[in-house]
C-alpha cells in the first residue's frame, strides 16, 4: 500500500525514444537542509527551486512544529523565518516523517541538543528502519531515546538540557548519520568532532559553512575530520536549490537504454560526493555529455545530455564509490540488464535498510523479469542481456520504496514486455513530476 493512500498500480511499456529536456525537481538532500538550517537561523531565508515531494513537505511541517514560520510563496519559492540554534520549542503533536529517513534523521539531531521532548513517527516503510545508528551518537550530546524494539520508530527523543560536545568516528558510511551529529553539535558548547573513513555527500558541510557556521574539513590517513565549533548564530541565506541528480538518474538511465534518445537535463548538481552514478555510466560506455559547467551556491553545476547508448558494458563498480551513488544503484542494475556481461556492485551494505531492502527488492524484480542476479549481503551482480534481449513482462512489488517503483519502470520503457509495479504512490515521496516529466520526453507510463 502507498505511504499515503490506496496502492496505485503503474506500468509501463516500450516507447519509440525519448526526446527534450528534463526539468527534473530540486535536490532532495539541499531542500531538506535548507529548510532545518533556516530554522536555525536568525532571520529570514528564502529558497528557490524547492523539491516540493512528500519527503521535503513533511520536514517543512516539522519545522512549523517545532517553531519556525515556513511559507510556500508559490512555484518553487519558500520563506523561513528561524528561531535560532537552540530555539526550537517544543512541539504539540507527533512529528510524522512520512517516508523520509534522512528527514528524521537530521531532525532529531537538530533537536537532540535542545531542552525539549519530541516524538517522531512516519509510514510502514519508515517506521520499519532502524534508528539506533543515529540515536546512539546523539546520547553522547546528553540525548534520550525510547523507541520500539530495535530502535524503531514511533520513537521520543528528549533532549539534553546540558549538552555537550562529542568527538564521533561513523562506523559505516552515512551522511545521515554524519549530519544529525553535526546538526546536534551546533547548539553543544566547544568543538564536536566527526570521523568518516570514507567520504559521503557533503552539503551539510557546505552549507553549514554557508549559513556561517565555523566548520572545518581535513583530509587525513584515518579519513575526513570534521569539526563544528558549537553555538554560532547562524545568518540567514537566500538558496538557489540545483536539481537533484538522484532524480536525474531516471530519465538519463531510460535515455541511454531507449534507442533514438536524445535527452537533456539542465542545471544538474555535480557535487563530487553525488555524481558517482554519472562516472560509472561514463566507464561502462554511455554516451553522457556535460554543457555549460558552472557554480551556483559553492555547488558544481551542469547541463547534463544523454543519448542512446546500444553498446554499453558490465563494469566492477569500486566499493570506495558506492557513497557517492548509494541512491542510485537500483536503477543502474536496470541499466547493467542491458550492457554487455557483468556488472559487480560491492560495498553496499547500506542499500540493505533503505526505504527497503533494496538488494533483494531489485535482484527479484529482475529475476522476474528474466535477468539474471547474485547477492551477497553487500553486494550483488547482475547479468546483462545485452540491448533489446530483456524479455521484461513482470509484476514486481515496490515495497513502500520510490526508487524501486521509478526503476523498474524506466526497465520497461526498453523491454521486450511491459513492467508493471503494484504501487506507484510512493514516487510522490521525492518526484511528483515523474509521470508528466517522463510523458513528455516520450515514455508510455499509465496507472493500472
């Protein structure tokens, strides 16, 4: 069932190609920290290009709950008036997260060093993902967490009245994890310390620094450290939101697999913590194309062109990789069903306690769909047929989960057969625009 709504069975079927460009929505990752930065800030922000999916409104409406003004101004554009770090007030009702692990996530770190109590739900999905990840950090600012077994939500965190700063190393690649650490340690006195052995997407970091935080990065042989000096009085911003390349990935991947495409997305983020899943099309032969390279907002930004690509071939994706594409691995093993023999993803534990299990999510939905597929608990390999010789004409569950949803339908735009998916409603989770967008390049996509 969708997260918010009977379930909404889609399928889609060959189409002739794919033509024109693709306004795909704002980057979830930056929607999402721009409206808790500008909550904690003094004055007022104002965002341009907001993502207006579930996942971000929710986060909006938590950041109402716990006292900030946030306003829809209409097409994109957002205003919010902040309360300061360490103003949060607390707030009446549940905070309902829908669909969004990185919503919760950061949040309750935001909240986690302010005298204040909270509790936080969200979906089947959500309230099924384990929180101790993040929980077990914010203890070390002072913070309290009772939840359900296993560290599940619902769950009430109560903040530290006292707080203190925390010297943290990450034990597995998170940048969730990663920023409701930094997030906790802005209003904790003195320095808060992060360690990550590998590098992971770094928005928060940037903006941080944007909103005037004093946040520092080095580069060491233990890995990246991070340090926080806690309780600035962070300024407000007015933030140009770049498109997220995460929902760039679906109309590329469909492009480079759908003979006769010929797409183009302007004004993507490169951020080099994102853009692995470009760097592996590259490699495995994709015909991709970066135009009018720029920077907006100390992000990297281009547009991004893709055409057909009918000779693609299976790579070994680097382990050391996979935090720069974690999101996009589902609709890259779409892709690797049409390369050239076998394409290896490893170091990807982590896809285990997304949204879903999203190994097992795709490895049965391609079965089904006459692929051919290894797993492992953090890895798996898949079998290209090579273009035109994906037989598709599978039902395949999403599982609460937009990115297997949104894959396997870009997998039946190439197929021989159509692909139906038992729910698409979970897609308005992070991009609400997919059916009209991917319409109007030429995708016969319809609801069942």
């Amino acid at each position: 069932m969708s997260s918010h709504g009977a379930p909404m069975p889609m399928l889609s079927r060959k189409c002739a190609s794919l033509k024109g460009e693709a306004n795909v929505p704002g980057d979830k990752s930056i929607s999402h920290r721009s409206l808790i930065l500008g909550a904690l800030s003094i004055g007022e922000t104002r965002i341009t290009g907001l993502l207006e999916g579930q996942d971000v409104l929710d986060t909006g409406r938590a950041m109402q709950a716990f006292g900030a003004e946030v306003q829809d101004l209409g097409q994109g554009n957002w205003r919010v008036q902040g309360v300061g770090v360490g103003g949060f007030a607390e707030p009446d009702h549940v905070i309902d997260c829908g669909n969004s692990g990185t919503g919760v996530r950061l949040i309750m770190g935001a909240m986690a060093t302010c005298p204040i109590t909270a509790t936080f739900s969200g979906d089947a999905s959500l309230n099924s993902r384990p929180m101790a990840r993040v929980t077990d950090p914010l203890a070390l600012f002072g913070a309290q967490a009772v939840g359900r077994e296993g560290g599940r939500l619902p769950m009430t965190i109560v903040g530290a009245r006292t707080p203190v700063p925390a010297h943290y190393t990450v034990p597995v690649p998170s940048a969730q994890v990663k920023s409701a650490v930094l997030l906790a340690g802005l209003n904790a006195p003195g320095e808060t310390v992060v360690v990550e052995k590998e590098a992971t997407r770094d928005h928060t970091e940037r903006m941080l620094a944007g909103f005037g935080a004093q946040i520092s990065t080095e580069v060491t042989n233990e890995g990246r450290i991070i340090t926080l000096q806690g309780q600035p009085e962070l300024k407000p911003q007015d933030i140009v939101v770049p498109r997220d390349p995460s929902s760039a990935a679906f109309p590329v991947c469909a492009a480079l697999i759908t003979e006769g495409s010929d797409v183009l997305v302007p004004n993507i983020g490169l951020n080099p913590t994102r853009a692995g899943l470009f760097t592996t099309l590259k490699e495995m032969g994709a015909d991709l194309n970066y135009e009018n390279l720029r920077e907006e907002g100390g992000e990297p930004v281009a547009d991004l062109r893709a055409r057909f690509s009918p000779d693609l071939k299976g790579i070994s994706v680097p382990p050391d990789r996979a935090a720069s594409m974690i999101d996009e691995y589902p609709v890259l093993s779409v892709v690797a069903a049409f390369a050239s023999g076998t394409t290896e993803m490893r170091g990807v534990r982590e896809l285990r306690v997304k949204e879903s299990d999203r190994i097992d999510a795709m490895a049965k939905g391609l079965r089904a769909a006459g692929i051919t597929v290894e797993e492992g608990e953090d890895w798996w390999t898949v079998e290209g047929r090579g273009f035109g010789e994906v037989r598709g004409g599978a039902t395949v569950e999403s599982r609460l989960d937009h990115r297997i949803a949104m894959s396997f339908l870009i997998l039946g735009m190439a197929s021989e057969k159509p692909m139906t998916v038992d729910d698409g409603g979970p897609i308005a989770t992070s991009f609400p625009i997919f059916e009209s967008l991917m319409g109007g390049l030429g995708a016969l996509i319809e609801r069942v």
